[in-house]
C-alpha cells in the first residue's frame, strides 16, 4: 500500500490557480487532449474528489487489477446504454450475467465461426459487387453496413440490408448518434429518449416477430439455440430480445470502426499496403479468402491488431468497486468509480515504442516492441471480456483481406480527420474514400 491514501489530483484550489486560458484551452482540444494532460501532470493514476469519487489509471497493472484479479470487487457503471439493451450480456451483473455468459458462449465455438466465416465473405462479396473504380464512398458508413449485415445474418439470419430503410439499421445508427446524450430524467419531456424509444419499438416488432417464428419452426440458429436452452430450460422472449440487440449492438459497431480504422491507415501507409497486397496475391489469387486461408495469411492479423493499438474502439473502460477494495497499492471505498484509460496504455511510450507511428510489424511473436504483457486489452481481460473476440478478429481479417484483395482505399485529399470520443472511438466526420480497382 502507498504512503498517500489518494492519487494525486486536480483540486478545486489547483486548478483554480492554473491561468483560465490554459484550463479552457485543454478542455476545448477534446476529452483525450485533456486526459492525456493530466496523466502528464499526476502520473499513471490520479485521483477526482468528485461527489463520487474517481481513479483515473492508464497502467496495464491497474487494468489488470481491476479486470482479472480483483474483478470479484468490481462491476459495470450503468449507462445509458440499459434503456436501449435492456439486461443484456453487457450491461447485466451478477446471477443472470453468468448464466447467460454461459448460455451464449457456445454461439462462438469453433464449429460456428466456421460457419459464420462463409457469411462474412459472402456478404463482403455482395457488397463488392456494387462498389465501383473511382467511386467516392463514405469508409465508416460501408464498415458498419457490412459488420451489422453479418452479424445480423449469422446470428439472427436476417437479412439487415433488405431495403434502404431497414429497421435493425435504422435503430442502430439512432443508438450510436444518441450514445452518451440521453442523460435527462425519464420525467422530463426528451426528445432524444422518444426518438430511442421510437427506433427501439420498431427494431423490437422485427425481433419479436422473428423470435415467434423460430418457436413455431425451430432450426439449428442461435435464436432456437436459445430458445431451447441447454437444459430444457429456454431463455425467456425478452431476455432473449435484449441478449440479441446487445449481440447486433456490441458485434458491429466495434469490427466497423477496426476496419474503418485500418483502411484509414493502410491507405496512409504504401509501404505496409503494398506488402499485404503481395501477401494476398499470394496467398489467394483471384479467389475469394476462407477460413482456412487465415493460417496462411499474415498481415490482416497484423494490421488488426495495430489499427486497434492505435485506435482502440472501445478506448476507456468503467467500473465501479461493488466493495471496499485497492488499485495499485491506494485504498478505494465502495462506490468509487474506476476509469481504465486502454488508449494512453496503447499509446505509452514505456510499453509501444513510437506509439503514433502505424507498425503492424510489432505484433509479430517474439517481436521485442511490447514489453509489458497486460498492455494490450482492446478486447478487455478476465471475465467480462469480450465475449466476441474471436468472432472480430475473424470477421476483420476476411474482410480486411477481401475488400484489399480488390480495392485500393484512398483517402479524398484534405480531410481533416479528427476522434470522437463518445462511447466508442470514431471519427469525427464521414471520413470519405475513393474506391480504386486493383484488377479490372
Ligand atoms: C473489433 C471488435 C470488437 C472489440 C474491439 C470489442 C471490444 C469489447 C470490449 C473491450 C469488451 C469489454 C467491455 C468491458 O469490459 O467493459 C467487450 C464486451 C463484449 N463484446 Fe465485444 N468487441 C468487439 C466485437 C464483438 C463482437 C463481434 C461481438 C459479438 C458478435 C461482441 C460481443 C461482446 C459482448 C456480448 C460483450 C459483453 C461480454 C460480457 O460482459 O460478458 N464484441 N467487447
């Protein structure tokens, strides 16, 4: 345990002191300008004498702590999120987060993501076919396009992209623009919340409807998978709503935003593109990747993990202590919120070396560029990890190597990109491409 009960931290007086110009400009920069300053100040962990009490840690055996080996101590901080997921696997606690953690987890056995492989290529192929030499197209926009269609189709097989005003879409990119801003009271009149509600209850008819119709004619889907439960003892019509929307929410934006991502960097770097363009052209020819081709693929798993290094999507962690407990050798009382900055520990020199340079090269095995082995978490660690993990890596290499394996993404000059850093980690604005055909 330290000398010091807290973390050092702004206070009221200290801050006070600070030039107003300095403290209006650091937060006028944006949330990580300001973050990163006060780790710069307080060091690894530091501390806000909030009403509730706030540690703010960016060090990879504070995450640890937090996540794996005092993960009992620890739970997940409502968001807004509930209102919208319900009591899905990410926002339940407790009882019912375990049984259906473990209710859920055979969906990504390996027999499944096989099976799940062939969609996301399928559907990549699908959307190919409409992309055109030349075309100017807006990056994030296709990604999420893609990823909601797969996971839409592999684990609900619905079809999202059955007309342009799809409901499943409609109530996901309602979701994702009104993320952290329905934070008034129920009471109040809220337009946000009513167009949340809206787009919900509209998803909701699609779902429930399709729930119906797997009690009635039960295939071998995840839907009459769970339906059945693995002891006779099905999962309720809601639960298994709220379990679906958590899936479609947390397994799509996620992946789009890696390979939003990773095309904005490879499009940055010709030396990193062309050495994955070789690699497909070798690896695959004309045809299109599978499954199996990915032991033999190298540079999307490459590229993967550094684009997610460098632009973690789901970059700041919550919890809160359920229980008195510590973090990094300071006391914290029950109630206490955590914050476990992932992008300043991707970022950290100590453990990256050149963190702003894109080097998909130091996550090869053996390679001496990382050096702390808790560093890395874009999937988080220990119980409440991702549940999709593989289910990503594997959707964003086969749709890395098969949009790459056809086009060159090219950036339109003079874009400003910048982050926006709400729930997730996107850009600011559309970042806009311009599609060129590698083989014609
Ligand atoms: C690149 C893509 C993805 C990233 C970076 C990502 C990241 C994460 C992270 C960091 C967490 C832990 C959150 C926390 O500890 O508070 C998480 C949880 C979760 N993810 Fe993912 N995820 C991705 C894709 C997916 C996919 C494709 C699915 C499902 C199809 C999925 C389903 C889930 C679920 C259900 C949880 C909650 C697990 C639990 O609390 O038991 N994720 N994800």
């Amino acid at each position: 345990m330290t000398s010091s009960t807290f973390p050092p931290g702004p206070t009221f007086k200290s801050e006070w002191k600070r030039p107003f110009r300095e403290v209006s400009e650091e937060i006028s920069q944006g949330l990580l300008v300001h973050v990163r300053k006060r780790f710069e100040r307080f060091g690894d962990i530091y501390f806000l004498a909030n009403r509730t009490p706030v540690y703010v840690t960016r060090h990879p055996d504070h995450v640890h702590e937090v996540l794996v080996t005092r993960a009992s101590s620890f739970k997940k901080r409502a968001q807004d999120l509930d209102t919208f997921l319900g009591q899905g696997l990410l926002t339940s606690d407790g009882e019912l987060w375990r049984k259906q953690r473990r209710l859920i987890q055979p969906a990504f056995s390996h027999a499944n993501l096989v099976r799940y492989a062939e969609v996301m290529v399928d559907l990549t192929q699908q959307t190919l076919a409409g992309w055109r030499h030349g075309e100017q197209r807006d990056l994030n926009r296709e990604m999420m396009e893609l990823t909601l269609a797969v996971v839409c189709k592999a684990v609900l097989d619905y079809d999202a992209r059955r007309g342009a005003n799809d409901v499943v879409a409609h109530a996901m990119s309602v979701l994702q623009g009104t993320a952290g801003l329905d934070v008034l009271p129920r009471w109040l009149p809220n337009p946000i919340h009513a167009r949340k509600k809206k787009a919900a209850d509209a998803m909701d008819e699609v779902i429930y409807a399709i729930i119906d119709e797997r009690k009635e004619n039960p295939g071998d889907d995840l839907v009459s998978q769970l339906l059945a439960g693995t002891d006779g003892e099905g999962m309720e019509r809601q639960q298994l709503r709220d379990e679906l929307v958590t899936l479609f929410l947390a397994g799509h934006e996620t992946t789009a935003l890696a390979l939003t991502w990773a095309f904005f960097l490879l499009a940055q770097s010709p030396g990193e593109e062309a050495v994955l363009h070789q690699e497909l052209d070798e690896v695959l020819g004309d045809r299109p990747p599978t499954f199996a081709d990915l032991e033999h693929l190298t540079l999307p798993g490459l590229i993967v993990q550094e684009s997610m290094r460098m632009f973690p999507p789901l970059y700041f962690l919550p919890r809160v202590a359920k229980e008195d407990t510590e973090v990094g050798g300071y006391p914290l009382a029950a109630g206490s919120e955590v914050l476990l900055w992932i992008y300043f520990m991707h970022h950290d020199e100590r453990w990256f070396p050149k963190p702003g340079e894109f080097r998909p090269q130091r996550f090869l095995p053996n390679s001496d560029m990382l050096r702390h082995r808790h560093a890395y978490a874009p999937f988080g660690a220990g119980p409440r990890a991702c549940l999709g993990k593989n289910f990503a890596l594997i959707e964003a290499q086969l749709l890395l190597a098969a949009i790459a394996q056809r086009f060159r993404v090219r950036l339109v000059p003079g874009q400003d990109v910048k982050l926006n850093p709400r729930v997730t980690l996107g850009p600011r604005a559309p970042i806009q491409m311009i599609l060129e055909a590698r083989r014609r």
